[in-house]
C-alpha cells in the first residue's frame, strides 16, 4: 500500500480528483472540488482510489493530533495520582 502524504492527488469515480489536506497514522483527510472533504482510512484509499500522485510524507515529524493524544495521556495520568 502505498503511503500518501499532504498534497498527494487522488481520483474516485464517484467523487472525482482530491487532494489530501492532513493525513495521520491511518487516515487521510482529502478534500474534493465538488464533494467536499472525507476522512477516509487507508484501506478505502488503496482499494477504491487511482493514485495520480504520490507525495511522500517527511519521517519524523509529529502531528498535532498526536501531541494533543500525549497531553491528554500525560494530565490523565496526573489526574490518577492526585486521587
């Protein structure tokens, strides 16, 4: 399967050509000049869409969602002990 990163191009039958605005793990958030955007998981991206072109994520960077997830882990934790 191949991994897409922010600005990789996308078409769907259905749906038309996207482009992906966000990705995570396992999620692309791609957005569509008619339909507007979808989450979809990268198992929907490699079997119901053509890849157009492939813009390969940079290793090692963080995204915000994950940092968010962490803090909330970490004030979870806290929380635990103050009890």
């Amino acid at each position: 399967m191949q991994s897409l990163g922010v600005g990789s191009r996308i078409r769907n039958e259905e749906w038309g050509v996207g482009v992906v605005i966000q990705r995570t793990y396992d999620q692309c958030v791609v957005t569509f000049v008619n339909h507007g955007v979808l989450n979809l998981n990268q198992q929907e991206v490699a079997k119901d869409f053509e890849v157009l072109e492939a813009v390969e994520s940079p290793k090692g960077l963080v995204s915000l969602e994950d940092i968010e997830e962490s803090i909330r882990y970490m004030i979870g934790d806290l929380l635990d002990q103050d009890t």
